[in-house]
C-alpha cells in the first residue's frame, strides 16, 4: 500500500504497520510508517524503551536520536530504501 508516512510525512511512500507499544507489551494501535523510518525506529530503539517513552508517533518525532533521521529522509526521494544499520548498543 501506498500513502503517508506518520512519522516523516513523505508522501507516496509503500508503508508497513508499526505498534506504537510492542505487541509483547500488549500493544494494539499501529501507525502507518514508511519502510525506513520503521527499519530505523527498530535499529535504535528497543521494544522497551518504544513500550515506555516512545509509544506516540510525536513522542517519536521529539525523541532527539531520531529527529537527525526524520529530517534527513524528508529530504528523500519517495522510493528511496537506505541502508539501516542496527545501533552498537542494540546488536546483543
């Protein structure tokens, strides 16, 4: 499918289903994310820190370790898939 991406908002974007709170802490509501922005969301964050101070996409957008990200992607190309790579503290 394609739309807009709630965390970036590129437009045109082929978007994913993202829980705001991970399923394993019970999480229901999903956000419409684009395929690199979710790709970043998991590489920098655990499921625990999403589950307890970053289960809103504003929260998300305010979070400074993503914000660098958000602004750089807005810039791209809607059919743009960077290369995500896993941040050193959450390679385990």
């Amino acid at each position: 499918m394609k739309g807009i991406c709630e965390l970036c908002g590129r437009d045109d974007v082929v978007f994913t289903a993202h829980h705001l709170t991970p399923k394993e802490y019970g999480g229901t509501e999903t956000a419409k994310l684009c395929f690199p922005c979710h790709k970043q969301i998991h590489a920098l964050y655990t499921n625990e820190e999403l589950a307890s101070r970053l289960y809103t996409i504003e929260r998300l957008q305010h979070d400074e370790r993503i914000a660098s990200f958000i602004r750089w992607i807005r810039k791209q190309p809607a059919d743009r898939l960077p290369k995500i790579k896993k941040a050193k503290r959450q390679k385990r």
